[in-house]
C-alpha cells in the first residue's frame, strides 16, 4: 500500500468547544469560555506535524 499507519489526509482541530445553538443530536458539550488559548492550538498543530503525516487541517467544534 503506499501510505503507513501514520498517514493522515486531513488532521482534526477543535479550538473551541463554545456554540451559540443547541442542536438535539450532537454529542459535544457547549462549554463557555471553553475556546482554547492560541499556544495550546499551536502546540496541537506541532504534535500533528510530529506524528501524522497530513494535507490538510479540518478546523470544527463551537459556534457553526
């Protein structure tokens, strides 16, 4: 096969978990004040470049 384990297209990042709506079916907790600082973020996306190898960056969570 021509990738590995490590290989990833596209790596998961949620910088927030605050959401202005209620939506019955999802499964993440609206917490407020819950963005994450900017170092925090930065240091997900150095662990993403060290382990995975990725093309892109999915950013999700929070206010849609």
């Amino acid at each position: 096969m021509p990738w590995s384990l490590t290989d990833n297209p596209i790596a998961w990042l949620e910088p927030t978990a605050t959401c202005n709506i209620y939506c019955e079916g999802c499964y993440r907790a609206n917490v407020k004040n819950g963005h994450k600082p900017l170092d925090e973020v930065r240091r997900e996306l150095e662990t993403f470049s060290r382990f995975r190898n990725f093309d892109g960056v999915s950013i999700a969570g929070g206010i849609p």
